[in-house]
C-alpha cells in the first residue's frame, strides 16, 4: 500500500506556519545566550563563548530580516494568492538554508558529531516536513550526515549511529530513499 501524499497547506496556514519559525528562531537565539552563559559560567564547561554569541547574534539579524520580509508580503498590494504562497515558499527555503547553517556552526562548537545540540537536525526536519511537503525534506537528513560523516573515519561513524536514528524517526520513508555514498547509513 503506497501512502497518500499530504494536502499542501492552505495559504493562510502556510503563512501562520511561516510565522511560527520566525517566532522560534526568536527563541533559539534567546536560548542559545542564556544557555551558553549558563554553561560557562555557571557549569564552568569551556565553551567558545564569543562564536557562540556571534551564532545567536547572527541568528537574530536574519530572523530580523526576514521578519521584515513576512510583513512586506503581507502589504505588497496586487499579489495574488498563488503569487502570495510562492513567495512564502521561497522564504521558508531561505530560512530553512540558513537554519542549517546556524545549526551546523551550533553543533560545530558545542562538540561536533558528539555534541547533544545534534537533536536540533531532528527537530528542523520535522519543521520543514510539515511546511513544505514535497520530496525537500528528505534531502535535510542527508546534507546532515554527509556534513558529519566528512570529519573523518572517527566522525563517519559516529555521524552513522548518531544521524541513523534521527533519520528513522524524523521520516521513516528517508531511511530507504536517502542513502549516503556506499549504500551503508
């Protein structure tokens, strides 16, 4: 039995959807000072302090700017539905690029393949599933392996178990459709 491909969003829940990422990048990059504060001065764990405000820093000015987009397409006059949701689409692949850049540089420096901000892969792809619908999100688990696995031998194995099951339960379907080179995952 093949499964039914989901309905695409309704335009007013995609641009409700698009709004709720902009609302938890606030939030990311919130938590992202409070926890690395409390992590270095209050744990005392060594942790690059001034790239990980810059991440935070960084994510708040792109989220800042693509506020300012969201509430320019809501008053562009003259666009027409269809022509709305096009550029909503266009904002969420932009937003969910430079998302995984942040998280990449997260991941990067709080301890690479080991390091627990790893899960925020998980969390991004069920985001992007749920908004864009297509056959996209499968690719978001395999940029992440592939950026882990080219650290070297130790990281390609420890990018394989850490990203396999995050790839089993983010969309059971990627684990049979997105394979890395080699066939193995």
């Amino acid at each position: 039995m093949r499964p039914t491909k989901p309905e695409p969003l309704a335009p007013e829940d995609f641009a409700a959807a698009v709004n709720r990422l902009v609302l938890t990048r606030w939030g990311a990059a919130a938590l992202v000072v409070a926890l690395t504060l409390l992590c270095v001065h209050g744990f005392a764990i060594p942790l690059p302090t001034a790239a990980l405000l810059a991440l935070a820093a960084g994510l708040a000015a792109y989220n800042g700017i693509f506020t300012l987009l969201d509430g320019w397409l809501e008053r562009v006059p003259g666009l027409d539905l269809d022509q709305r949701v096009r550029w909503y689409r266009r904002l969420v692949v932009a937003q969910v690029s430079l998302d995984w850049v942040a998280i990449t540089a997260f991941v990067h420096f709080t301890g690479g393949v080991s390091s627990p901000g790893i899960m925020l892969f998980l969390i991004h792809m069920v985001m992007v599933t749920a908004l864009l619908q297509t056959r996209s999100p499968y690719v978001y688990p395999a940029l992440a392996y592939a950026n882990l696995a080219l650290r070297g031998e130790l990281a390609h194995e420890l990018a394989r178990a850490r990203m396999e099951p995050l790839i089993r339960l983010a969309i059971p379907a990627v684990a049979r459709k997105v394979r890395p080179p080699g066939g193995k995952l």
